[in-house]
C-alpha cells in the first residue's frame, strides 16, 4: 500500500502516525475484540459458594485470560533514520507492532525533499510478508526483544 503526500503538506509524520493508530484499532477490532467476546461466554461466568469464585473456575478464567493476551499488540520496534543523504533531521521511520506470537504490521514512511511514501507489511511469526529493508528488520527485532 502506497500513499504520496507533498512534502509541502501539514506534518507528514503526524499524518502517518494516524494511519499506525487506525491499523492498530483495526487489528484490536478484528482480532482482539473476537477473543475477548470468545473468552466471555456463557461459561465464563463464575460459580458460587456465598458469591466467591471457586478455584477452578478462577484458574479457567486465568487460562483464558493469558491465551486472550498472547494476541493482544504488545511489542513495538521504532526506528528512525535517513532514507537519502542529502535529507537529514531523520524523518523517515519504521514502525513494528506485534502481539505475543509475532503476528501483527509493519509501518515504514520514506521522506525525501519532493514527497514521502508509506508502506505496510503485515507480519506473521515476525516475518514479513514481503521483503524488508535493513531498517525494519532492526524495527522487527527491537519489536522482537521487548519484554
């Protein structure tokens, strides 16, 4: 996906920032929404002796839980760097953003003098679907070695 701005256009890297916080709520929508709705059914409800859960039905609960949190977006990687020598200030950047299992996108914004482009990846198992420049591949890895 490919989108070319004016350089002369207001912010270009708050522009590109909104688009990462719609994919973002796009992703939680789809992916995270649905399990949490899956992890809150019937059965999810809690079974009492004078209103306390018992344990077993906390530790199902818990279960769900951490299976709901492998999915959730919880690792980002952010680089910024220079695209082309003659434009410094390090306005061009790579964004990752990945849940627990590695699966999640890939934002990266080219600035040069004449206009900047943006390109997204989706990403599985921290790979790319397509191939990726040695900038996100850093932004991938520092997404990858958060806690």
């Amino acid at each position: 996906m490919t989108f070319e701005l004016a350089a002369s256009s207001p912010p270009v890297i708050v522009t590109s920032a909104m688009m990462a916080v719609a994919a973002l709520v796009i992703y939680h929508w789809l992916f995270v929404r649905r399990a949490r709705r899956a992890a809150s059914g019937p059965d999810a409800a809690p079974s009492s002796k004078k209103g306390l859960p018992d344990v077993a039905d906390l530790s199902r609960r818990v279960a769900a839980l951490e299976s709901a949190a492998s999915r959730a977006l919880q690792h980002v990687g952010f680089v910024r760097f220079n695209a082309f020598p003659d434009v410094g200030s390090e306005l061009s950047y790579a964004l990752a953003v990945v849940d627990g299992l590695g699966n999640g996108f890939l934002v990266t914004s080219i600035y040069s003098r004449e206009e900047v482009r943006t390109y997204a990846k989706a990403l599985r198992g921290f790979a790319a679907d397509k191939e990726v420049s040695a900038e996100e591949a850093r932004a991938l890895r520092l997404a990858r070695e958060r806690p």
